[in-house]
C-alpha cells in the first residue's frame, strides 16, 4: 500500500514545497530537448532518468534541509493515451512508463524523507490536449476507462 494513502501529512499543517516547472526547467536552463513538452520521454533511458534525478534532488534538499515537507509532482503530465500514441508509446509502453516515473518518485523520497520532512508523490497524466484549452473533454466514462488501462 503507498505510505501516505490514508492520511496525507499536509493536511496537518506546515509548510509544503514542490518543485518549479519541470519542462520548462529541462529545456531552457539545461537545454535538454522534450519531444511535445513531455518530460515522462526522459523515463525511457538511464541519462534521461538521472537529469530528473538530478532536478527533483534540488527541490527535495531545500525542503529537508529547511524541514519542509515535500510534494514530488512526477514527470507524467503528458502520459496519458492521446500524447502518448503522438509520442509513440504503445498503452503497454505507457503504463510503464507510468510505473516506472512513481517508482522513481519513491527512489528519491527514501533518499531525501526525514520525519521533519515528510515526502508525498503525486502523479497527473495531464489534459488530453493542450494545457490551457483541453479541447475536447472525456466523459465520465471514457476517464474511469483510461485510468483502469493504466493502473
């Protein structure tokens, strides 16, 4: 069962950081290339794994060493159906993908969780199209469909 599934820390109060823009971070300030804005590709490789390392553990030690907690927002905003066949995931690659980013998640937080800092992981597989105009929107349910291809 997931650590915090039936009581999540920050409804108790404190302080909680998250990181700062994942994409945007990739792309212009290390200038890694994300085909479609999708950071969930860099899941596919070891190099692709360590840059996110690399950039959770910024994030995760401010919060540890301030005695924040932490929310880990994983890199799958564009791992859901329609992004994944622009990107060229099968669904079977996509699930994966999918388990593949929260054990990653997990990786980190056993590294960087402290009982002051209580570390919890959140996963969005994002809008079917663009983020500021989702197009058309899933019924009820087209959604509990995809969410059971993917668990």
């Amino acid at each position: 069962m997931p650590k915090y599934r039936e009581h999540l820390p920050q409804l108790d109060g404190g302080t909680f950081l998250t990181d700062g823009g994942l994409e945007t971070t990739l792309i212009f300030h290390d200038k890694i290339e994300l085909p479609h804005f999708a950071a969930l590709d860099l899941m596919k490789d070891a190099d692709g794994k360590e840059a996110l390392r690399r950039y959770y553990a910024t994030y995760a030690s401010i919060a540890t060493d301030s005695g924040f907690g932490f929310v880990f927002e994983s890199p799958t905003w564009r791992a859901n159906p329609d992004w994944g066949k622009k990107l060229g995931y099968s669904g079977a690659a996509l699930a994966e993908i999918n388990h593949s980013a929260i054990a990653l998640m997990r990786e980190l937080r056993e590294k960087y969780e402290t009982a002051r800092s209580p570390m919890v992981i959140s996963a969005c597989v994002g809008p079917r199209g663009d983020g500021y105009d989702p197009g058309v929107v899933m019924s009820e349910n087209e959604d509990r469909d995809v969410s059971q291809r993917t668990n």
